[in-house]
C-alpha cells in the first residue's frame, strides 16, 4: 500500500515517546505482520515510511469514499464493493445473459472441420483470417492465387487443421478446405446427375485432366466427344461442359465424361435419320475413322461403314489412298439392318462401271498392257484400266508344266503385256497369259533333232516322286528319269537318296514323244553297263570278299567289289563254329548264281567251307553254261522222269536205288 499523506499537515504530533509507545502496542497486537516485514527487504524502508505517518490515521473505508466520490459521481453502494469480490454482485437472470452474450460472439470449432472465415488483413505473406474463435488464424497467401482481387472483408472456406498449435495459434488451410468441398460438390453431381464446368490443364496418355471444384478428373479421350479426336492439344486451357461418371475414394479418382451431354441430342438426330432411311438413298457424310478394311462415315448421329472394296471401282491396298480423315463425301446406301443398325454405304456406285467404257476392240486373241495389282498363291491380277482386272493364272506364265510361285515371274507394280484367253463382258471376267507371247517349244521344228534317242543334255531337278524324278531341260521341256534308270550298281528304292530337287544331273534320251509331250530320260545309261564285264569276274562258283551292309529275316545284302551289292540267304550266312554272320563283317563268299539282265548275284559264305552245296553249285554252273537263263524244270516233273527211266529197276537193287537218290537230288537243286 502506498503511502498516504493525512490532511492538514499543520497539526502537532505527538511526542517521541508516546509514539514509540503507540508502535509498540501496534506491533505487539500484530506480531505476524512484524514477521513479514522482519522478511521483506523493503521492511526498513517501510518502517521509517510509518514513522512519519501520525497516529490518527483515517480509515480505509473513508479513503475509499472520498476518492469515489470524487472519480464517479452519484450514490455508490461501498459495503457491497468492500464485502464482494468481482462479479459476485449479478444476479442469476444478469449472470445468464452475459453468458449468452458472451458464448454468441465466441465460436466453438473442431479439427478436420470446415468453417467460413472474414478476411480482416493481408500482408505480404498471410491472410488474416476471422472464424468467429477467441483468435484469429494465419493462411499463406499463396493459397489465394487463384483470387486475385482478395481484399478485406471477403467471405472464404477454410479447412481447420489445428485448434492450438504450439505456439498458441490457430493452423487454417484454404487449400485442404477446397478439396473437401471439392468431393462434396462431386459426389453431389454424381447423385444428381448434374452438368457441371471443368478447366482443362493438360493433356494425359489416353485424354485429359479437367480441374473440376478443385480435384483433377480424368477426361477419356473415348469421352470427348461422339467422334474420335485426334489432336488433345485444342482442348487444352479451355472451359468444358461434362458430367462426373464414375468416383473411386481408394484412388482419389474421378472420370468425367462430356460425350453424354450430346449423346442424347444425336440420339433424336439418329432416330430420325433411320426412319426416313432407304436403300439407294444418296446421303452426304463426314469420314471420321479408317482402318485397313473401310471407313466409318458420320451421317449426323448415325455411323455407316464405307467398305474398301466400295470406294473405288480400281484396286486399293488402303483408303487414305483416294480419303482423308474429316472429309466430307457422297455415299449411297447399299443395305441397311434396322435390328443391328447396320448401314452399308457405297462411294464407286455413284459412277459408271469401268466395264461398260472398254474398248470393243479388244477381244479373245489380242495383245493387252497393264499393271499387276495383286499377286496371289495362283496367279496375278493384271489391271488395264481403273476397274477392270484380268486374271493370269500360273500355269499361264510359262511352258513349264511345274508349278511355281507366281512371285518368281513377277510383282505388284510391274507393267506387264499379256494375251486375252477368255473374256465375259456380261460376267465381267477376263482371263490372260503370259506364255502365249512365245512359241510353244514342243511346237518348234528342231525339237525332234534337238532331242533324238541318244543325245545328252543337262537339266535341272524340278520334282522327285516315288517312280522317278522331273528333269527340266529347257522352259516348257521336261523330262521323266524312272528310279531303275539312275545307277547300273546300286538298287534304289527313292530318288531323293540319289539327288536333291534344284540340282543339275545330266541325262541322256530314251524315248521321244514330241504329240504328247513325253520325253524318257536316263542318267545310268550316260555309262557302259557294267554288267557285261560283272559277267565275266563273278562267275558262278568264284569266291569274293564281301561285307554284309544289310539284314533281314531272309538274307543279307553284301557289298562286293566295283560298288556292285549281292544276296545272301539267312541259311548261306553261317559261318564254320555254327554262328552267324552279322551286319559290318567282311567275310568270303562263292557266287551261287549270276544274272545279267535281272543285275542279281546269289552268294554263300557255308560254301566256302562246306562241301554240301558244292553239288548245287556245280549243277546251277552247268545251267548257266549250257543254257544261260534257261529255267529249271519243277520238281515234280523232275521225279517223273526219274521213275521212268528206271520203272525197270526193283527196290531190292541197290545200286538202282543209289542212282535214284543222285538223280532226284540233281533235279532238286535245278529246281532251286
């Protein structure tokens, strides 16, 4: 408490003593406050401040009154101030009305929500923001730049993210506010089916990003419009009409669409351009897609497809050949299917037909010019003009009877002359060839001469079969070489183990037959036969080397020398310990048998060392000297003319009996 100068300052004081006394007695009555002062630094201080203070104070209670009557005039109730502490004194009717005056102009918020704000300042970095809470929040500026005429007392959303942060202050986002606004005002769209503006930011892979209500929506480029787009980039930093199709809270994604908002008008244009729709009618429509097999015409709502082989009367590998995209052309409707909803439209029909301008004179037999269009597996097609096309087989490209690719004669862009074969104006179908500009070579004078039994020629393989092999000599002049006419040696069961298709082998004539084409050819025939001297080496009972190179259930074949093979049967195999002979082994062998024109030699290895069949050796050798090929008599026969002979002769007789058992074993081995 201050000190308090007492008024009249002219009045006595007591003396010294009496009021040493009078302190006394103030401190005896009031010993704890002696204590406090006896503690207080400011004690010493306080204590001279009291001695010069006299004795006959003035109550607090009159200095309270004097000084409020002289600061606040009127009547003043000084017991209820002295007795009462701050608001003690309302009553309960008072009391509740400041609290509703107090709670109306404080805001009660929560985190996460979103509130509206005043804007009460802006600085360079913040805006100063007023929610109605007990104080304001911060916003960078930044999150303002969209709203650039900001000023003081504008009304925004605001994101509260916290109520009290660290330093006491209220954390506000405009940015997040937006964003939960945004969802809501999506979703709202979406379950009313509503129309709303996006601004188009960029171009993505497959369409657009649109910024709708602060989120960024994907645009499929499918959902632009009707018609496909080809170039993004013109829809790009402009304003678009759609409607919100599909929303995935997981992904934070939403697709718009702006194709649904024409969709319904072009579905009145198209209900009305399928009603009055007839075959023939001649429409007039925007091209808006091509592939490889036609065009997709717009005709206000309703597509039709344009059909490469209808857009032109002349061949094209591809419409963007003759169209363009976003070409506006005529077309006539050549069918239409009102369940599917098909049109088929036509764009050559609207001209005449080639067909009908071709030239008279060109008939059966007359030489033509032109370009080949198409090539195929069987012949080319030979355009003489835009739309007329005839047909060169590939039998008619060359003379040659074998077939081959037409590739190898000729290919798409070749100007080519040709010779009418057959021509049908009515069915408008033409047939041409090639091969008839040259002379047939079976035709030719020298051919006979060329070609007589004996002479030589080289050819190249053209065809293998299982008789024989194809030899072409020259372009249309083929020859047929039979599998016996390939080797004088070896036995060959297949051409294909002799020579290869392409190769070139050397023949000689056989046989001409220049009416039907047919010429006989031989490769083996090129050399002396061989078998005239085999004939003399291998005579029959001569002994060889050879190795057996084959085996089966009833011989072998063996490789003798000079490269020529002979037989063996499974029982002439045996060797003198009993066992066989096996494939690989080279062994010596007696020539049973000898044929010249048949080219077969019959060999044993038993014989070499068993003496058995030294008899059928011998007698089979004395056939083949007396009667060369002369055949044995049967066996029967044989036993007959030995009882004949002998039907004089009894069982008893030995010697007759003896001679007998010679004689059919004699006729026996003719007979084998």
């Amino acid at each position: 408490m201050s000190k308090v100068q007492r008024p009249g300052g002219d009045r006595p004081r007591k003396p010294t003593g009496a009021s040493s006394d009078a302190s006394k007695g103030t401190s005896k009555a009031k010993g704890s406050k002696v204590d406090a002062d006896d503690e207080d630094p400011m004690a010493d201080l306080r204590s001279a401040q009291r001695e010069d203070i006299g004795t006959d104070a003035i109550p607090l209670s009159e200095l309270k009154k004097a000084k409020y009557e002289k600061q606040i005039p009127g009547q003043f109730d000084f017991e209820a101030f002295a007795s009462k502490g701050f608001g003690e004194g309302y009553s309960k009717e008072k009391r509740e009305e400041m609290v509703q005056m107090y709670s109306g102009t404080v805001t009660s918020v929560d985190t996460g929500e979103v509130v509206q704000g005043v804007v009460v300042g802006i600085n360079d970095r913040d805006v100063i923001l007023n929610i109605g809470f007990k104080s304001d929040g911060l916003v960078p500026l930044a999150e303002f730049k969209e709203m650039t005429n900001l000023k003081i007392g504008d009304v925004v959303d605001l994101f509260i993210e916290e109520r009290e942060n660290a330093m006491g202050q209220l954390v506000l986002s405009r940015r997040k506010a937006k964003l939960v606004k945004g969802w809501e005002y999506v979703q709202t769209a979406l379950d009313k089916d509503q129309v709303i503006e996006g601004f188009v930011k960029r171009r993505t892979k497959g369409g657009l990003i649109v910024d709708v209500f602060g989120i960024e929506a994907f645009l499929p480029g499918s959902q632009i419009d009707v018609k496909p787009i080809r170039d993004f980039d013109i829809y790009v930093n402009k304003n678009i009409e759609v409607k919100v199709v599909k929303i995935n809270y997981t992904n934070d994604n939403v697709v718009v669409s702006h194709k649904v908002l024409i969709e319904k008008d072009l579905e009145q244009q198209k209900a009305a351009i399928l009603t009055n729709l007839e075959k023939g009618q001649v429409l007039e429509g925007v091209i808006k897609n091509m592939t490889n097999f036609g065009v997709f015409i717009d005709l206000g709502g309703v597509d039709g497809l344009l059909h490469i082989t209808d857009i032109s009367w002349g061949r094209i590998n591809h419409p963007e050949e003759v169209l363009k995209l976003d070409q506006t052309v005529k077309v006539v409707v050549l069918d239409f299917d009102e369940d599917k909803k098909r049109i088929s439209l036509g764009m050559k029909q609207l001209t005449p037909h080639p067909w009908d301008a071709l030239p008279a004179e060109i008939q059966v037999g007359s030489k033509v010019k032109g370009k080949i269009v198409n090539v195929a597996d069987y012949g080319a097609f030979l355009e003489l003009q835009p739309g007329v096309e005839g047909l060169i087989h590939v039998s008619e490209m060359s003379w040659s009877q074998h077939l081959r690719n037409p590739q190898d004669f000729m290919k798409v862009g070749d100007e080519v002359e040709a010779v009418v074969l057959t021509l049908d104006r009515d069915e408008r179908k033409m047939s041409l060839g090639i091969k008839q500009l040259t002379e047939d070579p079976w035709t030719r004078q020298d051919v006979l001469t060329k070609y007589a039994v004996g002479t030589k020629h080289k050819g190249i393989v053209r065809n293998l079969t299982n008789f024989g092999l194809f030899i072409e000599l020259e372009e249309g002049i083929d020859g047929l070489v039979h599998v016996s006419d390939l080797s004088w040696t070896k036995k060959i069961k297949h051409p294909s183990e002799f020579v290869k298709v392409s190769e070139t082998m050397e023949v000689q004539v056989l046989e001409l037959d220049a009416a039907n084409r047919r010429l006989a050819l031989s490769h083996k025939h090129l050399e002396e036969n061989p078998w005239d001297t085999f004939e003399t080496v291998f005579t029959i009972g001569s002994v060889h080397k050879g190795t057996i190179i084959n085996k089966n259930d009833k011989g072998a074949v063996l490789e003798l020398p000079y490269g020529i093979e002979g037989f063996a049967a499974i029982k002439n195999l045996a060797k003198e310990d009993n066992s066989k002979a096996e494939v690989g082994e080279s062994l010596d062998f007696k020539v049973l048998e000898f044929s010249k024109d048949d080219r077969r030699i019959v060999l044993s290895h038993k014989a070499t060392w068993s003496a058995e069949e030294e008899r059928p050796v011998a007698g089979g050798k004395q056939g083949g000297q007396g009667g060369g090929n002369k055949k044995a008599p049967a066996k029967g026969a044989s036993i007959q003319s030995i009882n004949q002979q002998n039907e004089k002769s009894t069982l008893g007789d030995l010697e007759a009996l003896s001679a007998l058992k010679e004689k059919m074993q004699g006729g026996e081995g003719k007979a084998e």
